[in-house]
C-alpha cells in the first residue's frame, strides 16, 4: 500500500514514479487528502476465458446460426453446421442465446468453459416467422403481403386433395375446378385474373417448380409450412415467372435423433347432399328435346319423328306393359331403348365408404 498527499487547495497532486505506477495496477490503495479522510480505489483486471459449446434443439438436433451473445458488452457470434461455438468473455460474464422459433435462453458462465445448451420450441414466435425467397423473415419485418398456412390447419379439414384444402383459407386466392373429373388440376389464381392467358402463380416445393397437377399429388399431411406471396415484388426474387405471385411450399423433413413412426387413418360413409332434379318420364324428355332443337338454330340435334313420339307416350302411360327395346323401324340392323330411368340418382343416390390410410 501506498500513501502519498495532495493539496485540496490548489488542486495539485504528487505524481508516482511510472514503475510504482505500474505496480500498482493489481494493487489497492489509499490517498489520504490534507483533511485526513480516506479514500479507497481498487481497479482490478477482467481476465477473459475462452467458452466453448454446443446449441441444440429438445430433439439433440444442432441448430445452426444461433445466436450467442455477451450482455455486458454485446460481443457475440454464431453457431456453426454442428451447432457449436467458441467464445472469449470474462469468467463472470452472462451469455444469452438465441435462435428463431425458440424459446432465448441466459446462461451464467462463473467460470466454466463448455455448455451444452437447448432450447425449447417456442410455438407463438414460430407463427411470426414466414417462409419469403431464400431465407425466412419475420412477419412485422414485412413489407409485402405474405400469407401462410402450417401443417395443423390443413391436417384439421377432412380432406385428400391439397388444392380443395387451400380454398376459403388464405384471402385472395383464387381455386376453382371447372369439372368433376377425379384428380383434375384447379386453376389457381391470385388476386383475379391478371392477363388474357390466366396468369397462374409460380408453385415452389422445396424450391422445384412445379404446377398444379404437381400440387394435387401432394398429400396435406407431407406439408409443413406453406407460404403465398401475393405481391409482384416477388418477382424481384423469382424472376418475370413470379409476377403473378408465389406460392412456397415447405414439406415436413426427417429427424436424425430418433425414428418416430405414426400412422392415421379415416373412415367414411358419404352421400351426395343435394341431386339435380331430371325427369324419367320419355315422353316428356323427348318433346323438351324437340323444342329445344327447333329453336337452336345451330343445334346439330335431331328432331324425334311423330312414331317415336308415339313409343315414348305409350312407354310413360304403361311403363311395364311396353316393350322398352325394339328394332329401329327405318333400319333394322339397329335396335332402340326407350329409357325411363334417372341414370345419376340410380347410381350416385347411395351411400358409399372411403378409407384414407397415412403411415
């Protein structure tokens, strides 16, 4: 210890030699002013340690660019593929880490030198974090409209065709089927039309472009996240092919941890709802057809003679006492069947079973 006095009057102090100076750097002292009060300074040094560590998720999966960072001093750096990083901060020091979609975590060093350190799924930040391009981004640091769909939305509708998934969930999309025909591709659209060919949005599944008929043989419970990018800005991104819009489809991957098989399956009896109302009466469906082929005048039908009309009157007023099938009196190498059965109720007004398996 060292003492020495100065003079509070005139604000002068006794200066130490440099190599006392330097001494003293690892050493506390007192100064004692004139009035004989005194003052204690310590000034110690922070060594630094190097940490070391690795960052995964509840599975043991690394994640690769967490975030680990001092808090005294914001000093930080980034997780590698392996989900490791290497640190110098003094042995006191408090790290925070953090990663997107998960829950951040502080961590006290006191003095060690390697953690091994995960993180919790944090499902609220998970639905702030959209899928855009090439990276993902946060839904308050968007400037376009972007919209997105995760895996429980779509696994909760009772359904085997994505396409028909997707409708009524995500405003101005645009998906109709201009038939009935099994495993028909949707014409999709975003925010209407937008030219005279269409204008259909760019499909990206794992980054592959594709198309709707690619879309369609996607099952629901494969998908992820999906991602629409309604604004021609995307095009920014994809180029001149995404100036209608961008639909980003992420599947679901495997894990290396563990294997975790699961099976689902669905059950139905189905029946159609609602059946056009056609009439099984041959008589009357001939003379609308009449009337109908008469005032068409581009209609390539033909006219139902007078002895016809006569076979399908007799077929409505005693349906089971008239022959329905006969040979054509103007060529007999033909035969006629005069039908008075509603086709469509007879085969679809029934009730029938579906079963969907997923392993």
């Amino acid at each position: 210890m060292t003492n020495f006095t100065s003079d509070s009057r005139v604000g002068r102090v006794l200066l130490l030699p440099a190599g006392l100076l330097a001494c003293s750097l690892f050493t506390s002292f007192t100064v004692t002013a004139k009035n004989d009060i005194p003052v204690t300074i310590s000034q110690q040094v922070r060594t630094k340690i190097q940490v070391n560590g690795t960052v995964t998720d509840a599975t043991g999966e690394p994640l690769i660019g967490a975030t680990v960072l001092e808090k005294a001093s914001g000093n930080g750096t980034i997780t590698d593929v392996d989900g490791n990083f290497s640190l110098a901060v003094p042995s006191d020091a408090v790290l925070s880490v953090s990663y997107i979609g998960y829950k951040p975590q502080d961590i006290v060093v006191n003095g060690k030198t390697t953690f091994n350190v995960v993180l919790e799924d944090d499902s609220e930040k998970l639905e702030e974090v959209v899928v855009v391009g090439y990276g993902v981004q946060r839904k308050v640091n968007l400037s376009g409209s972007v919209d997105q769909i995760n895996a429980k939305q779509l696994e909760a509708r009772p359904i085997t065709n994505i396409s028909k998934g997707l409708q009524g969930m995500v405003p101005n999309l645009n998906i109709d089927f201009t038939s009935g025909e099994p495993g028909q591709a949707a014409k999709i659209n975003i925010r209407g039309e937008a030219s005279i060919n269409g204008g259909s949005p760019l499909i990206l599944i794992d980054g592959v472009a594709s198309d709707a008929e690619e879309l369609n043989r996607l099952l629901p419970e494969d998908i992820e996240t999906l991602s629409v990018l309604k604004d021609a800005s995307s095009a920014a991104i994809y180029g001149a092919r995404a100036a209608f819009g961008v639909i980003l489809i992420t599947t679901k991957q495997g894990s290396s941890d563990r294997i975790q098989v699961s099976y689902n399956n669905n059950f139905a009896w189905k029946r159609p709802s609602i059946l056009p109302n056609k009439t099984s009466d041959p008589y009357i469906y001939l003379k609308l057809k009449n009337i109908a082929v008469l005032n068409t005048p581009w209609s390539s039908g033909h006219v139902a003679s007078d002895e016809r009309l006569e076979w399908a009157r007799q077929r409505s007023d005693n349906p089971d006492g008239t022959d329905p099938v006969r040979l054509n009196p103007l060529d007999e190498t033909q035969w006629e069947y005069m039908v008075n059965r509603d086709w469509t109720r007879y085969f679809l007004d029934k009730n029938t079973f579906s079963n969907t398996h997923q392993l």
